[in-house]
C-alpha cells in the first residue's frame, strides 16, 4: 500500500518576497518511491520555479533555474536524496532565490 505525504511552507524574504518550499512524497513498504522538492518565489499572484529535485520522467535529477532549465540527473537512493535535498533546501533557499532575483535582472533568464 502507497501513502502519499505534503507539506508546504511559506518563507518571508527580505525586500516583500515570499517563498513556498513543497516537499511531497510516496512510500511503499518503508521506501520513498516518487517525491518532489520545489522551491518558489511568490511575486504578487505570480508563483515562479527557483529549483526542484524530483523523480518524474523515469529518473531523479534537479533544476537550478537561475543556472538552466536543464534537468541535471543524479545517482542516488531516493531516501538518501530527499533527506539530503531536504536539508540542502532548507539551509539554502534564501541564498538561491538571491541567486535567482540576480540572474533575472542581469538578464541571463
């Protein structure tokens, strides 16, 4: 049997801006099978993809969007990487939606 969990934060940001962490992901007989990490900016009404780490199209891989839309693959057990990129997350979304906010307005996105 599948169980399938959510949580979703709201972050304040220095200058107004918000960020929403989600973290979702499915377990069967003791192992993560499918998750997704994503980290937003919430601009106004607008939600805008900063970075995600997940399991969709048949692989794991991550987003860094202010670097490239490109999925970049990793090798890695699906347990070990969503604690992994859960705490990589939580140590470093200010800093990569400071990294986003920048690339934006240089204009390399």
């Amino acid at each position: 049997m599948e169980q399938e969990f959510h949580i979703t934060e709201i972050k304040d940001l220095p200058e107004g801006d918000a960020a929403r962490l989600d973290f979702r992901w499915v377990i069967k007989r003791r192992r993560i099978i499918d998750f997704a990490i994503n980290i937003s900016l919430l601009e106004g009404e607008k939600s805008i993809d900063v970075f995600r780490v997940d399991t969709k199209h048949e692989y794991l891989h991550e987003q860094r969007f202010w670097i490239s839309p490109k999925p970049k693959p990793l090798n890695m057990d699906y347990n070990v990487a969503f604690v992994e990129k859960k705490k990589e997350v939580f140590k470093n979304y200010e800093r990569w939606i400071k990294l986003f906010k920048e690339a934006r307005k240089r204009g390399e996105m």
